[in-house]
C-alpha cells in the first residue's frame, strides 16, 4: 500500500512540473513577443505574471470564488422570487380586470347579446333532418288534401305550417305569429277542411268553420285557396262581403255553406238580420291577420260576432304582429290560454332575408320625377306603388296615363266589381304597375313581384312590414324602395329600431329624367288634370297632418312651394284641412323612449 501511494505522488509531482514548464514556456513565448514593443509593457506583463502566481498559491482566491458562486445562486433565488410575485400581481390583475367587465353594463350586454346570438346558431344547427326534410305526406293530412296539394305543387311545407297544423288537427287554440309571405293562409285552411271532412259536415248542418279577414281582397284570395284544397271533398263554401248583393248572400247561407270566409262588417250583418243563417254547430273560429282587423276599427263589432258563436269551440287567430290589442282580443276570444307559435322570433329582422330594402332622400320637389325615373327604367318588371290618400293614387294613375306609362289602379272607394277585376288581371299580368293605397298592404298574395315603391312614408313600422311583404313571398327574392323628403329623414332610425335594415340608394341629379317643364305646361292646359293634381297635393298635407309621428312628419318642416312642384303645379294652393279627420296623436312617451335609445346609439358611435 505504501509503495502504490509513493508512485501516486511522483505522478502527481510530475504532473505539477509539467504544468510549470508549460507555463514557463509559454511566458517565454509571450515575452519574446512583448519585446519587440515598447519596454513599458515588460514590465505589465511580468507584474501580471506574478499576481497570477500569486493567485494561484493563495487559498483565499478559493473562498472568494466560492462566494461569488452563493452570490449568484442567491440572485438566482431572488430573480425566482421575483418572477413568481409578477406572476402572482399578473393573476390578481386579470382577476380584476375580469370582475371590472362583469360590473359593465354595455360590456355585459354585448356577451349576453353574443352568448344568445351563438345559442339560436346551435339551435337552428340543431334542428333534425325530419323537420328540415318533412313533406306534407308524412303529416296527418288526409288523402283528398294530401291531392289537391300534390296537383298545386305544394311538397314541403314552410315552418308556421309545419308547427301550427298538428295541434290545429288536435283541436287546440292557437295564436300564431309569422312574418307576410310565410304560408298562413294554408296553415289554417287544411285543418279547417280536414275537420269538416271529419265531421262529415252537410250543407244542412251550417258553418262547421268561419274565419274572418280585414279586407275584401283577401277574403277572394282565401277563398282560390280554399277552391283547390276543398276540390276533392262534398262540404260546401262561401263568403260574405260588403259591397256585393246581400239578399243572393243571404240566400246561400240558408242553403247551407259549411266553411265561410267573411268580413267583420257583412258578418255581423247576416248574423243580425239573416233568418236561417245556421251557426250552431260552428267548430272552429279563425281570425286572419287579426291586428289589421283591429286597425279597421272592427273591434266592436269582433266583441259582437263573439257573443253569437258557441262557447264549446276551437279559436285560431294569425297575425304578422303582436300588440297589446291583439292581446286584449286573444283574452276576448279564448277561454283559455292559447298556444303560442311564434316564427323568426329570434331573428334580428323584422322582414325576409331575401328580401332587398332601400331608400332614396328625395328633394322636396323632385319626388315625381324620380317615381318617373325609376318606373321607365322598370317598364318591365311587376310593380306596387303605395301613396298615403285616394285622390294621389287617382292623380298619379291619369298623369302616367298622359305620359304613356301604362298602370292600374286599386283604393277604397272603388265598386266592389271594379276592384276584384283590378286585383284578378294584376295577379295574372307577367309585369306592370300597381297604384294603390293601403288596400293592398296585407295579405294579398300577388305571384311574382319585383319592386314595393312607398311614395308616401306609412303611419308605423309594422305598416311598412305590411307593404314590403307583397314582394318575396314563399322564399322568393324581391326588392323594396321607399321615397323619404329630407325633413322625414329621422323616421330611418325608428324603421331601424323596428329591426328593418335599410340601405341608401343614391340616384345623380344626372340620370333623373327632367320632365319638370313639361309636366307643369300640360297640367296647366288640362283642367281636369290640374283638379286631380290640386285634390292630391291637399290630401298629401292633410295625410301628413294626421301622421301618427308629430315630432319627424311636421308639417312647418315642408316648404308648400316645392311640394306644390312635385304634383306640376306652377303656384301653391290653398290647403283646408279637413275637420272630420281624428287626428292621431303619437304616443309620447313611446316617441320619447324611442329618442333616448336614438340618442344613446348616437354617443355609442361617437
């Protein structure tokens, strides 16, 4: 053992010569080379070299290095520390920042708005292919309808038909709520005639079903639907309606009609005065776009219908819109609470996707002229023109006239006859143009309209809704445009408000057709023209002021002379408003409601 220690301590002593030599040469080496410099730098490197070996005898360079090394593990530790507290300070900070969001209100209302919007996405996607890909085949429908549908071309149906027919067939009340063009009249027209044909209805036993629409118009447009889904079945059917010969009505009701399709007005009438007019045995009751019965002014006589109808009975009504009236009538007309189905009222819109709606800010005297502009470029393609009185619609439809603008005309004060002829040969045409007042807002399905035009702004949105809902009907495309003065611009943000997009249309002085010239000569040399257009221009301002908007259709804002030049009158005639028109007054506090979120949506986008 000793002799392996001796030998392991000549090689370490060996070792530690070699080292010294090595660095003796290269100290040897560096020298040689510092002496070709300066003398001064001998000196540095030999002190140099002897601190190094200094260093290298000393014991104490050990500790120092030694504790640089804890000097750096130490400030490793802290830089540790450090990092971690950050970490900690960044935690606590996003903690803060998340409960600031939350005491948010807007904030908040946009998470709750995107949350809702992402849950109607999941929902929709969720829907089963049996609900998307349902046809009328796989519902309960009998086969006598189940042909008439197949021979019409009717194959799936739209979603209220889809939703409201079963529990229509299992005789529950119903109050449906859908957008214009979405199906309603098959909604209740197929159950109305299943239950007839399930009751095995006579014409002895009287109405089985009755259902009541606002205007003349739709009642002949529900009964051609009726024609085809009842061919194939031995119940009878009717209507009754004013202006037509109520002694011939009287008579077929005592002959028996088992599904009747009335006005409130005629109904009443025939309920009063008409001897064997059987309505015992009445199994279900439909009201058909029943807010526009209530804006009629049928409201008392709906109370009076009421009490001739049996109690034991089923109560359907359907309605584009959804007021207060409408539910004070649901309370009068179901004993108890109804079925609501309700379609797209989850959407953002008010109107059809497919639908595509603009305005145009027209100057106060260049409101003709662009109708005129618009109707040339348009000469082929279908469309309704709405004005807000008779006298404009007559007006306009004999100045088109003078200029060889072909068009046909359709308002109140027409005969019955006329009317149903006007409406048949305007269903029938491929294209042309309809001129026409409110009449022809609801309901009314007229195949293949291309352009709404409102000339004249409607009382409230969900007339506006009404109008536009003549075109892109059944998933069809359309188009809408209406025609806003510039003091009426702000009525834009309550259509908006209303959940109706709109886009600006701006047509150049450029390409307006200036007829101005010669519009106002031929007026003048006319007299019966110059009439016309004098009754329309006063109608106008009594029409606006009787809006129902005060505060946006103001009659102070309107400069008479412009206006006057719009209808081709050279000076501005004397406006005597008529004292017999109630005057509506805007609600207030509604109008007031409506500023303020105006205002809050304006420092929104500030």
């Amino acid at each position: 053992m000793s002799n392996s220690r001796k030998r392991n301590n000549s090689k370490k002593e060996k070792n530690k010569n070699k080292g010294a030599t090595n660095q003796q040469n290269q100290q040897q080496s560096k020298k040689r080379r510092t002496n070709k410099n300066q003398n001064n730098l001998k000196n540095q490197n030999n002190n140099k070299n002897n601190q190094i070996n200094k260093n290298q005898n000393n014991p104490t360079n050990k500790n120092n290095k030694t504790k640089q090394n804890n000097k750096d593990n130490n400030n490793i530790k802290n830089q540790n520390v450090n990092t971690n507290k950050n970490n900690k300070t960044k935690q606590n900070n996003k903690k803060n920042q998340k409960k600031n969001k939350n005491n948010n209100p807007k904030q908040n209302q946009q998470k709750n708005q995107n949350k809702k919007k992402k849950k109607k996405k999941n929902k929709t996607k969720t829907k089963t292919q049996s609900e998307k890909e349902i046809t009328f085949k796989q519902m309960p429908i009998i086969s006598q309808i189940q042909f008439s549908l197949e021979k019409q071309g009717f194959v799936k149906p739209t979603e209220i038909q889809r939703r409201s027919i079963p529990p229509f067939l299992d005789g529950k009340d119903i109050l449906g709520n859908a957008k214009t063009g979405s199906g309603k009249t098959l909604a209740f027209m197929i159950p109305c005639a299943q239950l007839l044909h399930k009751g095995k209805f006579q014409p002895r036993n009287g109405v089985g079903c009755l259902i009541i629409a606002p205007t003349r118009e739709l009642v002949l447009q529900i009964m051609k639907v009726a024609e085809y889904i009842m061919a194939n079945q031995p119940q009878t059917f009717g209507h009754v309606i004013g202006g037509t010969d109520k002694s011939e009505e009287a008579r077929k009701l005592r002959n028996g009609i088992n599904l009747l399709v009335a006005t409130p007005g005629r109904l009443l009438d025939h309920l009063q005065n008409t001897r064997g007019f059987v309505i015992r045995n009445l199994q279900c009751f439909v009201i058909d776009e029943a807010d526009r019965v209530l804006e009629n002014g049928f409201e008392e006589e709906l109370t009076q219908i009421v009490k001739y109808l049996p109690k034991k009975r089923q109560t359907v009504l359907f309605s584009a819109t959804q007021t207060r009236r409408i539910k004070d009538l649901a309370k009068l007309s179901f004993k108890e609470k109804p079925m609501y189905i309700g379609v797209h009222d989850d959407q953002s819109e008010a109107t059809v996707e497919t639908l595509e709606q603009g305005y145009v800010i027209c100057p106060q005297d260049k409101k003709f002229l662009i109708l005129f502009t618009f109707l040339r470029r348009n000469h082929n393609k279908k469309v309704i023109v709405f004005f807000s009185s008779v006298n404009s619609v007559k007006y306009h439809h004999e100045l088109l006239k003078y200029l060889d603008v072909d068009a046909m005309f359709l308002h109140g004060k027409q005969k019955q006859k006329v009317r149903t002829n006007t409406f048949n040969n305007f269903v029938q045409a491929t294209e042309g143009i309809l001129l026409c007042t409110n009449i022809a807002a609801r309901g009314l399905d007229i195949p293949e309209i291309d352009w709404i035009i409102q000339v004249d702004p409607p009382q409230k949105p969900r007339e506006y809704i009404h109008r536009v809902g003549r075109t892109a009907r059944a998933g069809k495309c359309g188009k809408a445009i209406i025609l806003i003065l510039q003091p009426e611009v702000d009525f834009l943000k309550y259509l908006r408000l209303a959940k109706i997009p709109l886009n600006e249309y701006e047509i150049p002085e450029s390409k307006i057709v200036n007829i101005q010239r010669q519009l106002e000569a031929m007026i003048e040399k006319n007299y019966s023209l110059k009439a016309l257009a004098i009754d329309a221009f006063r109608s106008f301002f009594n029409a606006y002021d009787s809006h129902f908007l005060k505060e946006i259709f103001d009659i102070n804002k309107l400069h008479k002379e412009k206006i006057a030049r719009s209808f081709g009158l050279t000076s501005t005639p004397q406006i005597h408003f008529t004292s017999n028109i109630k005057k509506k007054k805007s609600t207030l506090h509604n109008f007031d409601q409506i500023k303020n979120k105006f205002k809050k949506n304006i420092n929104m986008k500030k």
